[in-house]
C-alpha cells in the first residue's frame, strides 16, 4: 500500500499485547478446569473474543483498575460457555 512503510500513518491505537496474554492465560486455564482439550488455536481466538468483549464493557481498556475488576466477570462467563458446550465440540456455545 506504501512504497516506504515509514510514510504510513501510525496505527489509531495499539491494543494492550499483556492484558490480551492475561486473558489468553485465563481461557487455557479454564479449558484445564473444564477438563477439556480446546482445538488448535482456539485459546488464541478465545482470548481475542474476550478482549472484544471486555471493550464492549470498559469506556478505556487503559483503566487499569476496571479491567481488573472486569477479568473475574469475564473468566466466570467465558467458564459457563465451556461448561455448557458439547464435549468434543470445536465451538463454545454463545461465541
């Protein structure tokens, strides 16, 4: 798109790289809770569908304290789903 990348308009806004491996941690723990192995690459696309949804409930993802608040929420829905999904399923339930 630009001949010389470095003439390229810096990207709007960065999303917060710990706080997406923060939830990526949180999905593998509770797949290990569940008891259930996620497909290939799922705990990396569950974290990213928690952080979208995390950006749906917080006015600023930098608000340290929110979202700390918010992950317990976060990790107890994300729980439900795998709870309520089909043993052997590839998908969760409400994803």
């Amino acid at each position: 798109m630009f001949d010389d990348p470095a003439k390229a308009p810096a990207p709007a806004a960065n999303f917060d790289i710990v706080l997406l491996q923060q939830l990526h941690d949180t999905v593998q723990a509770v797949y290990i809770e569940c008891k259930r192995t996620p497909p290939p690459r799922a705990v990396t696309a569950d974290a990213g569908e928690l952080y979208n949804e995390l950006l749906g409930m917080v006015a600023d993802v930098r608000d340290r304290a929110v979202v700390t608040a918010l992950l317990p929420v976060l990790r107890d829905r994300f729980k439900e789903r795998i709870s309520k999904a089909e043993a052997g399923s590839s998908k969760v339930v409400g994803s």
